[in-house]
C-alpha cells in the first residue's frame, strides 16, 4: 500500500519551497493573531486555540499538495547523455567475478 | 522540504511553538490582576462537644448564610474556583490552628453568584486539645485558589470576615 504513496511525485523546486515556507508561516501567524485578539476580547482561551487550529489546516491545503506554483522554476538538468563504449568497463570486472568463485 | 512528511513536520513544530507563545501571552495578561471581592458571611447557631474516643474532639453543627458574588474573577485564563470556608482562632496549646469546615468546586460556566442559605458544616470542626471551650474569638472567613488555564494558581482571601465567641460548656446528652 506505501508504494502507491511514494509513487506519487511531492517534489517542489527551490523557490517554490521557500514560498511555501513563507506561506504557512504566514498564515499560522496572522490566525494566531486573529486568534489571540477574538479569544481575548469574548474572554475564552478555547476560541484563540480553534482558530489556530482552523490557520494550521488552511496552511497544510496550501503547502502540503505540490500545487503547479510551487514548480514555476524547475532546474536545467543537462540533456543525457548516452555511454558510447560499455564494454571496456565490463571485462575486467568479469575476470574479477571469476578469480573469486575459484 | 522536498517532500510532503518534511513539509508536515516543519509545519507541525511551527505551530507547536506559536501556541505554546499564545498560552505564555494569556498568562501574561491575567497575572496582576487582584482576585479579591467582597463576602458576606452570617453564623446562627454553634454547637460544641467533647467526645471520648479521641483527644478531646467538639463537634461543631452551624448553620450559616453567605451570600457573594464572584463574576469578577472569572476571565479567560479562570478554569476553576476552589472555594473554602475556614475558622481561625489561638488556643493555649497552639499559637495559631486553622481548620477548614467547608469547601465547594465552581466551574467556569456555572452561575457565579452565589446565595448559599443554611449551609452545615461539610467537615468535622475538631480541635487538638480542648481549645475550643470558652474560646473567645473564633474568626470564620472564606477564601479561594483560582485554577487557571495557564500559569500561577494564587491563593486569595475574601474582604469579609466574621468573628464569634464560642460557648462555655459542652452540649450534654441527653439520656432517657
């Protein structure tokens, strides 16, 4: 069952990884503020903890998916390039395969 | 954080440590305020005997009437009161002997406003020695120990107080 979950591309590029750093910690912080300010004002401490909680759910929908913003500047890999003579590297490493089995 | 359980890690930890911030900032607002308000206590009848089976014990039946009001004290940081009734006086024996004849849980939510009419004693007002006979002052006062959500738990007295002599002699029983 994990090998379809690993299977499933969650890359991002750099910049879209700093983006979506700035982004949850953007939006913890302001319903942490929001939060605070509304639970001090109506004097229940448990309003300031949902309204955290409803900021950290809306941060993981935003950053957790690999969302198409965050792969706007993939890097330039060079273009493969293919081996031209694989078999001088093989031999020897056949003779070395038979000197141990003797 | 290239991949998602790096993501959700860095995520969970950061807003670990945001609350643990906003629990410190709700402490912080409610740590100097003064808890005290005003209590109204009234006692009507005390009883006192002396039993034999341990060192000079008296029995104290009282019925008393408090009235006070403590909405004031609840804020956000208040999870719970714990109030107490305690008597304070001196005996020849023990400079100082306080003894608590009475406790109540208030929850945040239940009615703060309290009447409480004819209430006996909830515990055994037993005296170490025979101090109790004759005693000239007997000081009742209620206090409180206010639970919060997060922080320190202080210990508060009531304003009011009451102060009574208590009998001379015991309470005889009867025999028929």
């Amino acid at each position: 069952m994990l090998s379809v979950f690993k299977s499933i591309p969650s890359h991002m590029d750099y910049k879209g990884q700093k983006l979506a750093e700035q982004i949850f910690q953007g939006v913890i912080l302001i319903s942490a503020v929001i939060g605070f300010v509304y639970g001090l004002v109506i004097e229940q401490f448990g309003w300031t903890v949902y309204i955290v909680l409803a900021g950290f759910v809306v941060s993981c929908v935003l950053t957790l998916p690999p969302w198409p913003m965050y792969r706007k500047n993939p890097l330039s890999w060079q273009p493969i390039i293919p081996e031209i003579n694989p078999e001088p590297t093989q031999k020897p490493q056949e003779t070395l395969k038979k000197k141990k089995h003797k | 954080m290239n991949t998602v359980l790096s993501r959700a890690n860095s995520l969970f930890a950061f807003s670990l440590s945001v609350m643990a911030a906003l629990t410190f900032g709700c402490f912080v607002t409610t740590a100097f305020k003064d808890r005290r308000v005003p209590v109204d206590i009234h006692v009507s009848r005390v009883m006192l005997k002396n039993v034999d089976d341990f060192t000079g014990p008296r029995e104290r039946s009282d019925l008393g009437f408090i009235t006070f009001d403590l909405s004031p004290i609840f804020d956000w940081n208040v999870k719970q009161l714990f109030l107490y009734l305690s008597a304070e006086y001196t005996t020849k024996s023990n400079s100082l002997n306080q003894v608590v004849l009475w406790d109540k849980i208030v929850l945040r939510g239940e009615n703060p406003k309290l009447n409480l009419r004819d209430m006996k004693s909830k515990y055994f007002f037993f005296d170490d020695g025979n101090g109790l006979r004759a005693n000239k002052n007997i000081t009742l006062s209620l206090s409180w120990n206010v639970v919060p959500n997060a922080g320190v738990l202080p210990l508060v007295g009531g304003s009011g107080q009451v102060s009574l002599p208590f009998p001379e002699t015991y309470e005889t029983t009867r025999s028929y």
